[in-house]
C-alpha cells in the first residue's frame, strides 16, 4: 500500500525564531509531487501523519518513541545540502566537522563521538536509504533531493542495521514515481557560490519507473592565506544518482539506487584561538609571548605577518607554511538494492548495498607559517562496505501482535595512511622552544640548537650549570635543530570488520488502548588488525641513547626529556619502520527494549521505555598512542620493537560502549496543535572517548568510580586513581525535550522546539572498567559537563505562505537555533569554551501556484554569528609544559575550527 507524505504541522508561534520537525512517512510510501506539497494549503491532522521509526507504517500519534523528521520542505527553505544543516531544525542534533571532510560527529542529547580517528565509529548511527553508513563523515556529502531526514533518540538496533548507543539519523532520498516530473534549480551566492541542481522521473512503463538527480556546487573558501591569496574551505563537488523503481505486481516493490560522488576541496583550515575566540586565551599570544617570540624568531617574520588574525579571527585570515596545502579528493560510490515482497500475511524486505569510499587530504597541520608538521597527499582512509539485511514481519493471534524478526551481515574493509611529517622549521622550533625556556640569555634563533656560540661554549663547559652533562645537551639540542622533512614515509592501519546481528521488535496490543513493545537484538563482531610503518626520522634513537643517562638528574630532566618527547613523539621514530602489527577482538552483545504505552483518548499517547544500547569495540588507528612498555621508565614513548608488537598492538584496542536508557513522554495532537513531552535519563559505561592533547591521540574508555578517588583522577600522575571497588557509568545524560507545532491559520505554520540535557561524566573517574587510572590529559573530566554538550538549546521557525493574487503565492521563512554555552574540546580545557549564540537563517520568494517557476532570496547565519566548532590544543606548540594558572595543560596555544561565515543569495527553480 503506498502512503501519501502528510505535511507536517509546524511547532509554534511562541518563537524566538527556530525550527523544530516535521514529520515523515513511511520509507516505501509515495510521496506527493513538490507542487502538491507547496500548494496544500488545508490544514492537516498531526494523527494522520505516518513514519516508521518501528519498523511499520504507524500514525505519529501512535509512536511511543522520541522521533521526529524534518522534511523536504523545511530542508529546502533552511538551506541544508548536508546533515550539518539539521542543527538548525532538531534541538538534540549537534553535527560538527574539523580538519577534513572525513571528519564529522553528530551528537544527540550531547552524546557522541569524536570523528577524527576512524577508528571509532559513530554513537549516532547514520543512515541513507537504509544503508549504513560506518561514520557520520560519510554522509557529510551533498545528497540532491532529499525526501526527508529522521532522527531517532536514544539507543537502536532491534528494528534493523547497525546498532547504535545514542541515536540514528536516517536519510531517504527522493524515489522515481510513475507521474512524469522532475526540477530544475539554479543558485548564485557570495564567495562566488555557484549551485546547479536538476532530477527528472517518470515511467518507462506502467511496472517500470526511473529517476536521474545530479547536481554541480562550487564557491570560494572564507579562510584565506594572506601571503599567497590561497583560499581554504573551498567548495567544489558534483553528483549524480540513479534510480530505478520496479513493481511487477502489487505485492513486490524493487528499488535500485546507484551513486557517484566526488569532491576536490581545499579542507580545513583553523585559526589560532586569541581571546577573542575564546576570552581564557588572554595574553597568551602577545608580540612579546614566548610562543610569538619563538615562531617570529624562526620564520624571520613580525607578529601580524605570523599571526594575521590576532584578535580578529573572524577576519579568517590565515597563514600557510610555504609548500603546504590543504588540498583533497573524495570519491564516494555505491549501490543498493531494497526489495520488498508481500507473501500473504508476511511482508519481506532486503536491503543489499556496497559502498566505497576514499577520502585522501593534505594538511598544514601546525595551522601557521612555521613548517612544524604536516600531513602529505597520500594521507587518508578508504572504506569498502558491503552489507545485507532482511526483514520479516506480519501479524498474528487476531492482530493482537504485530511482529518484526531479522538478520544483518555486514563486512567492512577499512585502511587507513598516514605521512605524518615534521616540516623544515621543527627542528629549529623544538630545539630554539626549549632554549628559550631553559636558557634564555643563550636564545639565538639563527644559530645551531638555537644556541649562541658564547651560551653553546659556556653549557660545555665543566663548570657550567650542567656540568659532565653539558657537552651532550649541547650536541643533543644541535642534532635535534637538523630534523626536517621525516617522520612517516606511510603508517597503514589495515582492518577488517565482520559483524552479524539477529533482531525482533514486537508490539502487543494488551488491549486497545494499551500497548507493550519487546524488542531484543543479538550482535556478533569481529575486526581484524594489520599494520606496518615505514619512517625517515633517524634522529629520534640517536638522541634517546645520548640524552637517557641525563633522565636520572632530576634538574636535567626537563630538558633531555622535552628533547626527546618532541623529536620522537607523533610523527618519529625509524625503529618503527618495517614493523609490522596484528591482533583480532571479538565480542558479542544482547541488547534490548520494552515500551508500554496508552492511549487514553484519540489525542493522547503516553508511555515508557527501557532500552540497552551498544556500539562495538575496536582499535585506536592512530600510532601516536604508542606508549612505553616498560612502566619503570620515565619517558612517555620509547623506541617500539617487534619484541614488543604484542605490546603495542593491545594498548591500541578499547572496549565496547553500553548505554541503559530510560525515557517517559506524552504525544497530545489535534488537527491545528501538537505537543510532544519526553524526559529521558542515559548511563553510559565503557564511553569510548578520543581526545588530541597536542601531541597524541588518546582513546580511552571513561568509568566512574563508586569510591571516592581523593583526586586521584584530577592530578598529573599517570599511576594514582586506580578504582579498587566497583564501577559504575562514566557518563549520564538526563533531561527533558519538547516540541510543538501551531497552525493558527491554513497560511501560517510556527514550529518550536527545546532541548534541556545535562550531559556530564561521573565525579570520580577511571580508564576503563577494570579501574584502571584516567590519562593525566583528561583530569579536568570528572564531574564537569561533556565536550559539544550545551545545556539549552531552543530551536523555532515561521513560515507564512499567503496567496498573493494572479495565481502567485509569496514566502516568508525564517528560523533560528540558540544554544547554550559549552566546551568544545573533549578534554575540557578552559581555553576551547564558547559562549552561547543564535544562528538565524532567512528566505523569502514568489512563486507560481503551480510551482512551476519560482524565485527566492535567501540567507544563512544573517546575523553574522561567530562561534567556534571545535577548539583544540595546537600541535607540538605547547610553551611549557609545567601546568599554569589557567592553563591546566601548561601554556599550551590553541586552535579552532570555526563557525561559516555569514551566506546568501539568490534561488531561481522550477517544478514540473
């Protein structure tokens, strides 16, 4: 039977200018034509509007879930081309993205995972056509004509695909009808944005239809180098997709979908966060700072030619190592087949799917002219997916049970390369950063070791203050002055993941006003690691051998172990190459959930739920974690050899991710108002968080502790607060989410949403769930509020669609989102807060009823918001290393990926 898409009622008039959802229908249903859907002027009944965020078609109404939609309509008139523009419309929704397009994390209810390591994948499971895709990064494409967005709250997996611990976004793209239609769209905007969208459909045959979308955008970037006009953040993609819809009968539905997607960007620059990107960074990048001294002194530049946009980073002024870009490319193809089949009183749908994706991106990775580290063009990830799931569901005893069971498989081959290398200037930084620290009346930036002759002659001497061990610290700061362009020739992390599930969500009609729904859900997962490194950096052994005997002098310790730290840590080491690593996990999970709800009159749902959630285990793809073996050993990274692969290959691994979640809510619609009520409480053990410190990636799963660590988890010791008792969920979201919709008149539509979720970890924390002590990086954690976790967040919108006359009808949009303050660094440094901010967006146009032509200006973020996306400790360039007053992690400089600036322009477009 297919569904008519319903319009949704919007979500109120109370707005402070935000959007809230609109609703869905059911994934096979056939949607109305644009025109119909732009021209339907009646008022609809929220209680006929139908999703399937059980697995069935069922009215909204009828739901007990947290889950909303937001549809074509709304997507078109917010102006989303990707899932970074839900923000806008869903008030639990926050997707980020940082140094690539790769890189993306959606969270909900602020629970997610950080996307730069892929390592892990995704809390928020996402979702296109129902095909997973394996991290949020993968969807980060433009996708042409979207049918509408769902986005589900709390745990998943009983109803089918991959599990998920915090949540889903589920993508469906418009499908080929047996009307003839398509459309046409062309826009122009600032930084010369240029976008060419058209889709045409119809039948070949009255079993047969087809449908071709594609799509051309490019602008400008808003980051801009001022020494060489190169521009960052660029946009430059195309698509093309094509569909093919075959019903031989009315009981079989085929639906072929094949895609090709490419992107060649310039992605992504940050800039160095002065306090006016975030106030905490006050005096700490100064002309007289010992981090401006150094970086000018190396470069032979002046404090504006190195730091273009101090104090005005929203100026977007940047400036690039010489030789270095951010250039990329990004291939993403596949197919996908969906078929569903009804034998009688049982309905069966497969869904088989293979996707491919490459994304291979250079990077300036110090973010400024100083050529300290960079990543070459052969740095990326590919995935290889292939994945099937089938479904059987159907009714029995009378209709009171309404049953679903069924199977997913699915095998991924990831790889991950990596050149991670220190540029030209490192060694003349790290060696002239430690000089300057230590021995400032020696600083000379132009001499070897950065050392003066005289300040050289006199720490060799006998007599000076390092006495024997002079002669050796000079020859140590010297040899490291002489590391550039080495580090990783490749560093390949090679894994294969095969996971299999079994799944049943019932509902059983207790009676007719009162329903139970069991859901269980059994998943089996294996992934397979292969690694190998091939390294230039031949420097890193020579000075640990030189410099390890001076490690026992407790003043010399700072310096030899500076030394060492910087030349051998994140991108070092040639006793790395030709090593080569292996390991296997396995691990297997029932999850689960049970909902009882009731009807008390027609308008009226309420209910509750229990849900156990999960997300698989796996392995730090990132080798700067590589840790001493030896525990008795000051340093924080030792030479690696294959005596110790197996060492190495057992602390790149973290434990899977469990949720228990509990919600109660109400639904109350009518045919002009709607209100949805859900208050939800979240304990997630196990949380699996990856954190850059500006050194090395950190994956680590966060517990509590049931006992009272005395600080132990607030301090600088790797070794104190281990957890002698029990543990308990490392981190508990709990809070309340409302959304309403108005349609005083048939015209007019408001929409209002909010979001209230304290999200934060335990008081007393630990490693891991055998109570191991919390990494040193991550001590200010325990008890504070998670990283990209805003408190508040208000979303609402107004649309005003009045008839105008002489068959043209006018549009007035407008929608908004204000979020509360938040940290947006995953180790919770003062220096990454931001503040709160509203982000507005705006259209208005005149069409014609039949929506054959239409014309529209628009705007995005017209209030010019600045705000940072994601802070983060800027690499190696940290001034000190002993922690600070306000500056937990020592005076470390910081950089941050920003806000987009202020867009518009013009949409010219025709329906037919």
């Amino acid at each position: 039977m297919r569904l008519r898409l319903m319009s949704a009622c919007a979500v109120p008039a109370m707005m402070i200018a935000l959007a809230a959802p609109a609703y869905a229908q059911d994934s096979q249903a056939e949607a109305p034509s644009d025109t119909q859907a732009g021209n339907d002027q009646d008022v609809r009944d929220p209680n006929e509007i139908v999703v399937t965020a059980q697995g069935r078609a069922q009215v909204l109404a009828d739901v007990p879930l947290a889950v909303s939609a937001v549809s074509a309509e709304t997507l078109e008139r917010t102006g989303a081309t990707d899932i970074r523009a839900l923000n806008q419309v869903a008030p639990s929704l926050l997707v980020s993205s940082t140094g690539s397009e790769a890189n993306a994390s959606a969270r909900i209810r602020g629970v997610g995972t950080v996307g730069d390591n892929p390592g892990l994948e995704s809390s928020v499971a996402t979702f296109i056509d129902g095909v997973y895709r394996s991290r949020t990064g993968l969807g980060l494409n433009d996708l042409g004509e979207i049918e509408r967005v769902e986005v589900l709250r709390g745990p998943q997996g009983t109803l089918g695909g991959r599990n998920a611990s915090a949540g889903m976004l589920n993508i469906v793209t418009k499908g080929p009808q047996f009307e003839f239609g398509g459309m046409a769209e062309a826009t122009y905007g600032n930084y010369d944005y240029l976008r060419f969208q058209g889709a045409i459909t119809g039948p070949v045959s009255e079993q047969l239809a087809l449908r071709l979308d594609g799509l051309y955008a490019k602008r400008d970037g808003y980051n801009k180098d001022v020494n060489t006009g190169y521009d960052v953040n660029n946009r430059d993609r195309y698509l093309i997709r094509g569909q093919a819809l075959y019903q031989p009968s009315v009981d079989l539905s085929i639906r072929l979908i094949a895609d090709y997607s490419y992107r060649k960007e310039d992605c992504c620059a940050a800039i160095y966060a002065t306090a006016d990107v975030a106030p905490a960074n006050a005096g700490l990048i100064t002309p007289t700072s010992s981090v401006a001294t150094v970086l000018t002194g190396i470069t032979g530049t002046t404090f504006a030619q190195y730091f273009p946009a101090a104090n005005d980073a929203y100026s977007r002024r940047i400036a690039i190592s010489p030789n270095r870009s951010y250039a990329g490319t990004t291939k993403d193809y596949g197919f996908s087949g969906e078929i569903d089949w009804s034998l009688g009183n049982v309905q069966v749908t497969s869904i088989s799917a293979y996707r491919n994706y490459s994304s291979y991106q250079a990077a300036d990775a110090d973010y400024g002219l100083a050529d300290i580290l960079y990543f070459g063009p052969g740095s990326g990830r590919e995935f290889k997916t292939f994945s099937q799931e089938l479904r059987f569901q159907g009714k029995a005893f009378g209709d009171r049970l309404d049953w679903l069971v069924g199977g997913y498989y699915a095998h991924e081959d990831l790889v991950t390369k990596s050149e991670l290398k220190f540029g030209d200037d490192y060694g003349r930084f790290a060696s002239c950063r430690i000089v300057y620290g230590s021995f400032n009346p020696f600083y000379a930036p132009g001499q070897a070791g950065c050392l003066s002759p005289t300040g050289a002659d006199f720490l060799r001497s006998p007599t000076g203050p390092l006495g024997a061990a002079g002669a050796a610290m000079v020859g140590g700061l010297q040899r490291l002055d002489t590391v550039r362009d080495v580090g990783d020739d490749t560093a390949n992390f090679n894994q294969t993941s095969e996971n299999f599930a079994f799944f049943t969500h019932n509902i059983v009609h207790l009676t007719k006003t009162v329903d139970l729904t069991l859901g269980l859900r059994y998943t089996n997962e294996t992934k397979t690691l292969d690694a190998n490194f091939h390294n230039s950096n031949g420097v890193c052994p020579e000075q640990q051998a030189a410099l390890l005997p001076f490690m026992a002098v407790p003043a010399l310790q700072p310096l030899a172990g500076g030394i060492i730290t910087l030349t051998c840590q994140g991108g070092s080491s040639s006793a790395l190459d030709a090593l080569t690593l292996g390991d296997k996990r396995k691990e297997d999970r029932f999850t689960g959930t049970a909902i009882l709800s009731w009807k008390p009159i027609d308008d009226l749902l309420v209910y509750g739920s229990f849900s156990r959630g999960y997300k698989a285990g796996g392995f730090n793809l990132d080798r700067s974690a590589f840790k001493n073996p030896n525990p008795a050993q000051p340093l924080p990274i030792f030479p690696v050899s294959t005596a110790n692969a197996a060492y190495y290959a057992d602390v790149l691994q973290f434990d899977e991710e469990t949720v228990d979640a509990y919600e109660i809510g109400l639904k109350y619609s009518t045919r002009s108002f709607n209100l949805n009520l859900a208050a939800f409480r979240q304990e997630f053990s196990n949380f699996q968080l990856n954190t850059f410190n500006g050194t090395v990636y950190l994956v680590q799963n966060i517990n509590g502790c049931a006992d009272d660590l005395n600080g132990g988890d607030r301090d600088l010791s790797p070794t104190t607060g281990a957890c002698t008792g029990k543990t308990k969920p490392g981190v508990v979201s709990k809070g309340v989410e409302i959304e309403i919709g108005v349609n005083p008149v048939r015209e007019v539509h408001a929409n209002f949403g909010m979001t209230y979720a304290d999200t934060r970890y335990a008081d007393n924390l630990v490693g891991s769930k055998t109570g191991v002590p919390l990494d040193p990086a991550l001590r200010l954690l325990p008890g504070d509020n998670m990283s990209n976790a805003p408190e508040f967040v208000v979303t609402s919108s107004f649309a005003w669609t009045p008839s105008i006359g002489r068959n043209l009808r006018g549009l007035a949009y407008i929608d908004a989102r204000l979020s509360d303050d938040y940290n947006t660094g995953s180790d919770l440094f003062p220096q990454k807060e931001q503040d709160s901010f509203v982000v507005v967006n705006g259209r208005i146009g005149i069409s014609s009823e039949d929506q054959l032509w239409s014309l529209e200006v628009w705007g995005q973020n017209l209030t010019k918001a600045n705000y940072m996306q994601v802070g983060f400790s800027s690499p190696f360039q940290a001034v000190s290393t002993t922690p600070t007053p306000g500056y937990p992690g020592g005076s470390q400089v910081f950089s941050s990926y920003l806000s987009e600036p202020r867009t518009y322009g013009v949409t010219l477009r025709s329906r037919f």
